[in-house]
C-alpha cells in the first residue's frame, strides 16, 4: 500500500484555499457553557437560536423577531417569557420596544451572562424575580369585588410586575 507524502497533501490543501470551513447550519454560540446558560429553559434556547440565524456578523444591535414569525413554534406567552428570560441572564437587550401597525420590536445581543456568571447570587436573585413575575400573572382578580376595585387590583398587579421587570433590566 503507497501512503501520499506530505507534499501531495499540501497541495491538496492549497487547491481548497483553506483546511477547514464550517457548513451552514455551524454557528458558535457564545455562552453555551456558562452558568447562565444553564439556567435558560429549552424555549429561551430556542429564541436564542433563532436570534443568531439572523445574526450575519454585522447586525448585532438591530435584530428583529417578531411574534408572528415564532407563532408557528411556540405560543406568544411562551415567546415573551423566554425573552425576559433572555434579558434577564444577559443575552439579549431590547434596543427599541415595538408597538403596533408593524413595528418589530430591536434586539441586541449582548454579553451582560459574561458579569453574571461570575456572581451566581445575582443569577439566582433574576430566576427568583422572574418565578415571581409568573406567579403575580396568575394572581386572578377577586370574584366578589366591584369595578373599581377589581381596577385598582390590575393596576397594582401591572405596577408589581413592572417593579420586577425593572430590577431584572438594571441586573437585580
């Protein structure tokens, strides 16, 4: 048997242009081993990867994904809490809130996880915060009260939550 000296193959090598390439659906992704990561549910991994298959190496502060292109996968709820879990755990900002009549909410991917990850009393303070936005979501408004104060309740619970949002956002 003749095995091909080291001259054949570094022609073949240099034909190709380079050794080695990734395929297409190859993306690094950035945090994949962090302690952050780990505590993303399998949605908000999902959401993650959506970001970075529109991520082209240049557009990563004006991403865009909207509800309806997810909603054939998951349900808009569940889009939502993996975003704020996303934001929490410092993977993503929200650059520029959407609103109706098309107008995508911007995204930007980020590397707060890398701060994060060395502190894991912060990220167990954002997955309690986040819990507990889930739980005061679901609070439901008394049966026997009146208008007003069934307003009032909404208001305090949408108040609350916002609270909660707000220290996620500035990183507990």
């Amino acid at each position: 048997m003749k095995y091909p000296n080291n001259h054949q193959n570094k022609k073949r090598y240099k034909r190709s242009g380079r050794a080695y390439q990734p395929k297409k659906p190859f993306k690094s992704v950035e945090g994949a081993d962090s302690q952050a990561w780990e505590m993303l549910s399998h949605y908000a991994v999902w959401v993650l990867m959506e970001f970075y298959k529109k991520f082209d190496g240049y557009n990563r502060n004006c991403l865009k994904l909207s509800y309806s292109e997810v909603s054939n996968k998951i349900s808009n709820n569940t889009f939502n809490k993996a975003v704020w879990q996303l934001k929490g755990f410092g993977f993503i900002d929200i650059v520029k809130s959407g609103r109706l009549e098309r107008n995508n909410t911007l995204y930007a991917l980020t590397n707060r996880w890398k701060g994060l990850s060395k502190k894991p009393d912060k990220l167990n303070t954002i997955s309690k915060l986040l819990r507990r936005i889930e739980k005061v979501k679901r609070i439901n408004t008394p049966k026997n009260a009146d208008e007003s104060d069934k307003k009032n309740f909404r208001l305090r619970k949408k108040r609350l939550v916002n609270k909660i949002r707000y220290r996620i956002n500035n990183g507990a």
